[in-house]
C-alpha cells in the first residue's frame, strides 16, 4: 500500500506513505498552513509531528500553505558498491511528490520511503523570470520523542584549533545523552546524529546528495520539546570566504535529508541510503579505488611524520597487503617536497600508494 489518502493531485489534509515491507509510515498534513510530518515503526512514533518548508528571498514556505499530493509510485534500483557496505545494493521505496503553495508561489517535497529509511528534500521550479534564489532557512525538524537519548558531536566553534582548521568534524561524541544537555559550543551537532527512542529502536538522522550548488547543513540543539532543526554553516566558518546561506539556480532540489530507523541497530549499520539517492554527476577520467591504509598519525601522532616513520608504515601497509599510506600533517616540512618525491617512489617500489594531508580551510 502507497497511500491512505493523497491519491490524486488534490488538497489532502493527510498523506499517509507506507514503505514496501508496510512496517514504515509517514503522515505529512497541514497544520493551520504549516506542513508537518510524522513517522512511525511497526506501530511505534519515532518522530512526531515535525515541520517541513524553506524560506528564501523570493517566498516564504513555511506558513500559509496549502498541500497537494501526487499518487505515488515505486523506486527500485540496482547497482554495485565496490567495498562499502554490499556489493550489491537493491534499492526499493514508494516516492510521493507533493506540492507546498503560498499564493501564486510554490514548491516541490519529494519523499520516499523505503523498508527502513526515509528521506525528502525540496524541488524549486523556475517562477516566471526569476532563474535563481536563495534559500535563508531551511524549517526542516526532527522531533523526536520525549523518551529519546542522543548519540552526538557538537559542531565547534569557527576558526579555532590547529591552523585555525575547525570545525573539521573531528570533535568527541557524547554517548546516551538527555536531549536537554546543550551542544559543547552552542552551534548544534554534526551529521550524523544518532538517537535512541527508549525501548522502541534508534533513529539515524542525515543528508546526502550535498554538492557544489548547495552547502552541508547540520542540526541544532533541541529545544524544550525535542524539536532538532536543519542550520546552515556560521558566517566565520572559511575565514568568512563564501556567503552562509546556499544561492541556487532554479530549477533546482535540495540535498536529501535522511532518516534511518530501526527496532535494532542492524538497519543503522547496514543502510545504503547515502548512495540510494544519488548518481554519479560525471565519469572520472582515471578509476579511483577506494582501498585500506596504515597512518602513523592516528597512533604515534606529530612526531611520526618523518621519512624514517613513514617509511616503516609503508612497509607495514605492504606487509598487510594493504594499497595505500596516508602521510598526515607537516610533510611539507618535516620531509620536505624533494625527500617526499623519493618516498613516494619507494611505496611505489613497494605496490603501496600515497594519500598526503592537506588542508582546505579558506584561503
């Protein structure tokens, strides 16, 4: 079963969207104007009503709307995973586009739902002359139920750390933490964000499909009654390089924002969704294989990189059968350019090749 109401491309109050297995529900309705949606698990709520709509500078899509969906229809792909999770991913959920109009102005929200996973983003059509827009704020919400406890990582403050690098989405987790705890520097948390739904399962919430037309987003801290929302990078992050809220040619979509769910953890760790929802953009002109590694940083730290050390990671790389080293931070200086030439001959004596460190913060 697709849908219980919301068949055909009318103004439905309710839209209800079962996944093929028909374990996972997702109600999305319009609350006094504001669309909102729900999701329950084999009769369980793992998120309750949670709002839906963008602001931008041509519209805003979050209040005095109406909703019109319509009928649903099946996804189902196939395709290869050459050493993440499967090697053969099946791909299968019911997809419901629906419509958000305020006055002449509206938007599209796709959702599709599979066996364990959800996730929806948002379409922008060309309005008249108007070929581009930019989105100031994202309403996406997550509410989850009052029993919940998190498994997060702050977002840090910008600009601070080595070389003035963070957030480089390296900060700890904090395990099975009350929603009310704050966030360690008061910017929320990083994708993903794990929750744990009391008895009930776990809720995995992130984003896929980020690209060069859109940023990564991340989500704020809770407020009083559970409400996580999606936030956009802070102004300061990249030195202040760039602008804080996405510009995006019309047409255009949203990335993907995902919800995994599950009674156990089992369908968190297993879930393919990242790469569900997307294509490839392009065909690269050589075939980059994702492989194994040593990296002396993450054991012997700094000190470790230098041409003896690395060396005796190559060799263990090779030993283990492993394709590649990764040479982390001050390489440049504590090997030098001309040594390094020299060493990535020797891994390559050795079949191992060389990934080496550098950072993208700004300019």
């Amino acid at each position: 079963m697709f849908l219980l109401m919301g068949m055909s491309a009318v103004q439905a109050e309710d839209v209800t969207i079962y996944s093929p297995d028909s374990l996972m529900q997702v109600t999305v309705r319009e609350n006094g104007g504001t669309p909102v949606y729900s999701i329950s698990y084999n009769g369980k709520q793992m998120l309750e009503d949670s709002p839906l709509g963008l602001t931008t500078n041509v519209a805003d899509f979050t209040k005095g709307l109406t909703l019109k969906a319509a009928p649903a229809t099946r996804i189902e792909d196939c395709y290869s995973l050459r050493n993440i999770k499967t090697s053969h991913a099946h791909y299968v959920a019911n997809e419901v586009k629906l419509t958000l109009s305020a006055g002449r102005r509206r938007i599209g929200v796709e959702f599709r739902v599979g066996n364990n996973d959800v996730a929806f983003r948002y379409t922008l059509p060309v309005w008249g002359e108007t070929r581009a827009c930019v989105v100031t704020d994202e309403a996406s919400g997550f509410n989850l139920p009052d029993k919940t406890t998190t498994f997060l990582t702050p977002q840090s403050d910008a600009m601070i750390g080595w070389k003035r690098t963070k957030p480089s989405y390296e900060e700890v987790y904090k395990a099975d933490a009350p929603m009310s705890d704050r966030s360690q520097y008061g910017h929320g948390y990083t994708f993903p964000a794990l929750f744990h739904v009391g008895e009930d399962g776990w809720v995995l919430v992130s984003e896929t499909g980020v690209d060069s037309r859109y940023c990564a987003s991340r989500l704020s801290d809770a407020s009083a009654g559970g409400l996580y929302t999606i936030e956009y990078p802070m102004p300061e992050e990249n030195n202040g390089n760039g602008t804080s809220a996405p510009g995006i040619a019309l047409p255009g979509a949203t990335p993907w924002r995902t919800i995994t769910v599950g009674e156990t953890l089992k369908p968190i760790v297993e879930t393919t969704i990242p790469w569900d929802l997307v294509k490839p953009l392009y065909e690269t002109t050589r075939d980059y294989k994702y492989g194994r590694g040593t990296w002396s940083w993450i054991m012997w730290q700094d000190g470790s990189i230098n041409y003896d050390d690395q060396v005796r990671y190559i060799d263990l790389a090779a030993a283990m059968g492993y394709e590649y080293v990764l040479i982390d931070n001050w390489w440049d200086n504590n090997i030098g350019r001309t040594r390094m030439a020299d060493l990535i001959k020797y891994a390559h004596s050795k079949k191992v090749d060389v990934f080496l460190w550098y950072s993208s913060s700004g300019y």
